[in-house]
C-alpha cells in the first residue's frame, strides 16, 4: 500500500515571480503522482524459478519476467543437469539469474561440503545462492540445533566463497526445521518466502530466525510459459533504501535512479512517500 501527502504552503513572503495559480499545482502534483507509480511499477519485477532447460529466455522477457532462479545442487547431491546450459543463456539473453539449493542429507559428503563443490565447478555467472529450508528435503525430524548447524554451515561457506546468499522458506518449514532457537545474526541473508497464493504481495508477515521481510516471495506454482514449467517469483524491496536496488538476486534497475529523483522532488517540492 503507498500513500501519498501533498503539501502547499504559502506564506506572506513572495518574490518577483508572479503567483501560481491553481492549475500550477495540480499539475505539479500530477507529475509528483506520475513519477510514484512509474517507482513503484519499476520496483516490483516478475521472474521465474525452475528446474529444467530453458531454451528461450528472450521469450520469457517478452512475456514479463525480469530474472530466473535455477536448481543448481540437486538434493541427491548431484549439481543440476541443466544449471550450466541455464546460466549460458541467461547470459546470452543478458537476463539475471541465481541458483537454488536443495541439500543433501544422505550423500557422502556433508551439505556444506556439497555447496563448495558446486560453487567451485559450477561455471559461468549468478548473482545469489538461496538455500532451499523445506520438510521436504528431508531434515532431520526434531534435530533443531543440528539442522540449525548445518544451514549456518552452509551459509557460511558459500559467503567465505564470495557468494552472496539468501534463505528460501516460511515460517512454517522453518519452525518444523530448526525450531525457535535459531537465530542468523551479523549479516542477515536475504529472505525469499514460499506465500502460494497468488498475490504478489506479502500477507501476515512475522519475524523469525532473525530474517528481515522477504526481498522475493513465490507467489504461485507450476506456470507454463515459453515451453518451461517454474513457479512464479515477485522480487521487490519493501523497505527501499537509497543506496539500494529495489530488487535482490544481483538484478539492477532504474531504483537508484528512481529513488533519488524521488528524494530530490521530496526537497523541492515538499511531499512526502511512504510505503508499507
């Protein structure tokens, strides 16, 4: 939700320039009004997580979606097929992408071990590495500080390796997972949270495990589109700062620029813009 404050103040003291009317300011407060939602338009961006080929990224840009988040470690603990041809054409289509985690708990290798390999053989470029916390994979039942270990492990690792990382949950799966006890601190990997309902905003947000609100939210699952199966992501920044990009996953826009136009206007002009 935005809203909007505009304020037109006069006071006794006036210049050589002649007064403005009326439809001065409306039509100041109009282009005011123009710039917002052209902000927010640019801020909220569709992408696409999957775990095949893609053979077409300039067809999914065509039909809206800004970045790709591949399958890069597979959770038998192999590194994804298909995550090497994905990144040479994200590449070539000159379209951001990351790469998701499943891990392994059955593998020879630990799940950190498994995330170093990946990183150290995966070729080509990515901007983030999310790490899947789903009961799905298979975590420990009721082992909360181990698998709380582990995924600091694995966190850890990749970030000692440069890479920057982000969690994939809700509150739910985080719970059953590692339970209420643990706590990410110092700095805090970015959120991605499983909300499947179809809504590209987020409802009911509670703070857990020391997460911020989500950077990117899955917001429906199975979408067909240019002949590839993923679920649909909305990446955002609900909370913008000025020297950030409005959106996670290394994917630069116009934010930055948009943001401060915005706190240039705000000076000039005297309006304010809040977003929750």
């Amino acid at each position: 939700f935005f809203f909007f404050f505009f304020f037109q103040a006069e006071d006794g003291i006036r210049d050589v320039e002649r007064s403005r009317g009326l439809g001065d300011v409306y039509k100041r407060q109009s282009l005011i009004l123009v710039l917002i939602l052209a902000w927010t338009v640019v801020c909220n961006r569709k992408g696409l997580a999957v775990k095949y080929k893609v053979h077409d990224f300039e067809c999914l840009k065509k039909n809206g979606y800004s970045f790709v988040v591949t399958r890069g470690l597979m959770s038998i603990g192999r590194i994804d097929f298909d995550v090497a041809f994905n990144l040479e054409g994200a590449a070539k289509a000159n379209m951001m992408v990351d790469v998701y985690v499943r891990p392994c708990f059955n593998c020879p290798d630990p799940p950190e071990k498994l995330v170093e390999r990946m990183i150290k053989e995966l070729p080509g470029t990515y901007g983030k590495i999310w790490i899947v916390v789903l009961m799905a994979d298979n975590w420990a039942k009721n082992k909360y500080q181990d698998n709380c270990a582990i995924l600091k492990k694995m966190l850890q690792t990749a970030s000692d390796l440069g890479k920057k990382v982000g969690i994939a949950t809700n509150i739910s799966n985080w719970y059953a997972i590692v339970g209420g006890g643990c706590e990410l601190v110092g700095k805090v990997p970015d959120y991605w949270i499983f909300q499947q309902d179809g809504k590209e905003e987020v409802s009911n947000f509670e703070k857990f495990g020391g997460l911020k609100f989500p950077v990117m939210k899955e917001m429906k699952v199975l979408e067909q589109v240019c002949e590839v199966e993923g679920n649909v992501l909305v990446a955002y920044d609900p909370e913008p700062k000025e020297d950030l990009c409005c959106l996670t996953n290394g994917i630069h826009s116009d934010y930055v620029l948009w943001r401060k136009n915005l706190l240039f206007l705000k000076g000039f002009w005297g309006f304010g813009a809040v977003s929750y």
